[in-house]
C-alpha cells in the first residue's frame, strides 16, 4: 500500500528563515535610516553654513556709481608752428569722475588742471596730433596728467579719465 509521505519542507517555512527575515528587514531599516539621516544632516548643513561660505567664497563686487561729466570751458586753443605755417587745435575737454562730492571738490583745482593741460598740448607735435592714435596718445598723457595733479592736491586722483568731446586741427 502506500507509504505515507512526511511532508516535505518547504523554503523560507523553518525557523531558520524566520530569524534571516527578520535580520534582512533590520539591515534594510537600518540603511534606510541611515540614508535619512545622512540626508537630513546635508540639508541641515547646506542651509547653515551655505549662506557663510557663499558670502566668504564671493569678494562683494563694489556698486559703481554713474558716471559724471565736468567740462573744462572754455575749449583749449593752441598753436603749432608746422611746416613753416601757423597752425591751431582746438579741443573741448571733458573730466569724467564718478564721486560726486569729490568731483565737486575738484573743481577748485581747474585752473591749475588748464594750465597742465595748456602746456601738455602745445608741447605736441602737429603731425603727430593728426592720427587717431597721435590723439589717443594725447588724451591718455591728458588723463595721467589730471590725474597726478588731483593726486597731489587732494590725495586722489578722482578724475577717471579726460574725454576730447570736439578736436578741431586747422
């Protein structure tokens, strides 16, 4: 007849299963803790100390004020003797400085700025002054000049730069 079978066991049914479930789930808890907590802290960290090194990472950038026009009136007329004929340039100088209180300051100081800038602009060859780059040359010996005087005078050189806004050559 026939033989009684025992029943068989099946996987994952014995005690032994039971307690590597249960270690499994443990583990997966654990890391899943782990990983939050670990996320957590990033945030914690980012908001904290973020604001800090994003001050301290970054120089702050200066605001540049806007730029001001002084005009040197009346326009500067000087001669030249070029080629055995009497020459002239006129020009119209503009300081551009961008403090304004500063820039008032150095208002005092134009007569002694025309003066400089009298003498630098006859001491010109006449040839010369009539390229582009003899006239830029000109303008940059004009600013450094400025700039020295005002540097001199009120221990900073507050003209940026000297503008030529009308350059007539006869």
């Amino acid at each position: 007849m026939a033989k009684q079978q025992a029943p068989e066991k099946e996987p994952g049914n014995g005690p032994e299963t039971a307690k590597k479930s249960k270690g499994k789930l443990f583990l997966l808890i654990g890391v899943g803790l782990l990983a939050l907590l670990l996320s957590v802290a990033g945030v914690v960290y980012f908001v904290f100390s973020g604001a800090e090194n994003a001050e301290s990472a970054e120089p702050a950038v200066p605001v540049q004020m806007p730029a001001i026009y002084h005009p040197l009136d009346p326009a500067f007329v000087v001669n030249y003797t070029h080629a055995g004929r009497q020459r002239y340039m006129q020009v119209s100088v503009v300081l551009m400085g961008r403090d304004p209180k500063k820039m008032q300051e150095a208002t005092r100081h134009f007569p002694l700025i025309r003066n400089q800038l009298v003498m630098l602009f006859s001491s010109e060859d006449f040839e010369e002054l009539l390229t582009a780059e003899g006239k830029e040359k000109l303008r940059e010996r004009s600013t450094l000049a400025v700039q020295s005087i005002l540097e001199r005078e009120m221990n900073n050189p507050v003209v940026e730069a000297v503008l030529f806004t009308n350059m007539v050559m006869q």
